[in-house]
C-alpha cells in the first residue's frame, strides 16, 4: 500500500454528529449508532494514514483524543493566493450590504444568519442580504429558509445567488457574515479578508485566532456566540453606522493574510511531507 496523508479540515466525526443531532430525517433510536459508526470510520482512517494534518492545533489535539497517533500529527494553515482578491475593484454600492459565502445546510446555521439580519433592517432601511453559494444539497432546509424571510417580510431584502463567481459580489459587500455551528478554518473568510471586508463570525473552529489573533496587526472583523442571532443584529448595526471601522478591519485582513496565510508556505510545508513521505518509502 502507498502512502497516505490525510487532510481534515474540520473534525469529520463531531460535524457529523452535529449534523446528524438535529437531522429529522433520522429516527431518535438510530442517531447514536449513526454517530458511533462516524467515529470508528475516523479512527481507521487515522490508523491507516501516514501523515494526519489539520489546519491549527485546536483541532490537532481533537485529532488525537479520538485515536490519531500524535506522532503523525502536523499542523499546517489554509493558505490563499491573496494577489487575486487584493486586485479587485472595490465599488460602494448604494445601501448597507452584508455577505455570505457558504453552502445552505443546516451547519451554516443560514436561519440564525436571516433573524439577525432582521434586527438590522429594523436599523437601517436600505440593506440587502447576499447568501452566495449553493441551495441544493438541502433542498428542504433551503425552502425553510425561503419561508423565514418571507415571515418576516424581508423578501426584498434577502437574496439567494445559488452558484456564481463570488469575486463579483466582493466587489460591494461592505461585511461578511459567517454565522455557523461548527467549521474548521474558513476560506471564504480568508478570501474576504484578502479582499479589504471584515467579518462578523460566530466563535467556531479556527475564526477567533484568523481575525483576532495578531497583536501586531490588529482586528480584522468581531466575533459572536453560535447561534446568538441577537448579537449578529448588534454586530451588524454597529458595522453599518460605523465606516471608519469598516475601513480599518478591512485593511487589517489584507495585512493578516499576506503575513500568515500565504499560499507559497502551504505549498511548501506540503511539498515537505510528499517528499519526507518519498524518502522513507525509499529508503524501506
């Protein structure tokens, strides 16, 4: 057998947990045999791998306490080409308008994401919501979401853009909203950082240390408690009557990126594996 690295970017069993707890498709009594059955496929394909990387030493340590050998551990942080988003054309749009780039499943937690968004509109009149990315994967959980923002009358307000080139909306969002129950180190957030947009997060995965964690840069967005869609309506209304603040966390992500996530060490550090992993096949 060839060597194996394994990439996680979140900790696959406890996302399927999550997911699996509130799914309603899935009869009570067969929930914790289906959590169970995550868990072992986890801990086979640790014991099966060579090299067992994740993307910051929180989830590292996860790893660990379920089954991963420490000694194949390796941390090593999502990387970025930042030149791609620092190039694009910033344009003010008319309006306040907030973001948010993710997939429409229940982990995102999108239904926290439009309540909070409800409490801005009642603040400021001209706003629009952006959820950019796909709506298929759940089409149930998707016409939930449709329903909510239709009750709470905010239909012209809230668009759905399904699959599309994202770079064209980071163009005019003046925030990004990443409002889930569980992630790993996002991209998109990186990606918008890169791009001058701060972010509004909940404390989740890897985002408190991305856009709080460099004391020698600064701030590059606020973090909220998961599924508080009351301080995601105060975040956003400070965001909104604040430019200034908008200005400065924007510039603090540029900074952030091209200082600790840059594409050219994650390649690096991977090339360094591959041909750490070479050597010793060799050399067996």
């Amino acid at each position: 057998m060839g060597r194996v690295v394994l990439t996680e970017h979140g900790i696959y069993p406890r996302e399927r947990e999550e997911e699996i707890i509130i799914a309603k498709w899935i009869d009570k009594e067969f929930k914790s045999i289906w959590i169970e059955y995550f868990y072992y496929l986890s801990k086979l394909a640790y014991e099966y791998s060579d090299i067992i990387i994740s993307l910051f030493e929180y989830n590292r340590q996860a790893q660990i306490e379920n089954g991963a050998d420490e000694k194949k551990t390796v941390v090593i942080p999502n990387g970025i080409d930042g030149e791609i988003y620092s190039k694009i054309q910033r344009e003010k749009r008319s309006g306040f308008n907030v973001g948010s780039v993710l997939r429409v499943v229940p982990i995102k937690d999108v239904k926290m994401m439009i309540k909070g968004f409800k409490l801005l509109t009642q603040r400021v009149e001209d706003t629009k919501l952006w959820i950019i990315g796909p709506y298929e994967e759940d089409r149930e959980y998707y016409e939930e979401c449709l329903q909510l923002v239709k009750d709470l009358g905010i239909e012209d307000k809230v668009v759905f853009t399904g699959r599309v080139d994202v770079k064209e909306y980071y163009k005019f969002l003046d925030v990004i909203v990443l409002s889930s129950i569980s992630e790993g180190q996002p991209l998109s957030i990186l990606e918008a950082m890169a791009t001058g947009i701060p972010v509004i997060t909940t404390d989740v995965g890897n985002c408190r240390e991305v856009i709080k964690g460099w004391k020698d840069i600064g701030e590059a967005g606020s973090i909220i408690p998961p599924t508080s869609y009351t301080a995601l309506g105060e975040e956003l209304i400070k965001y909104a009557y604040n430019p200034e603040r908008i200005k400065e966390y924007g510039e603090n992500g540029k900074k952030i990126v091209f200082k600790k996530y840059k594409k050219s060490y994650y390649i690096n550090k991977y090339k360094e594996i591959y041909r750490e992993l070479g050597e010793r096949k060799w050399q067996e």
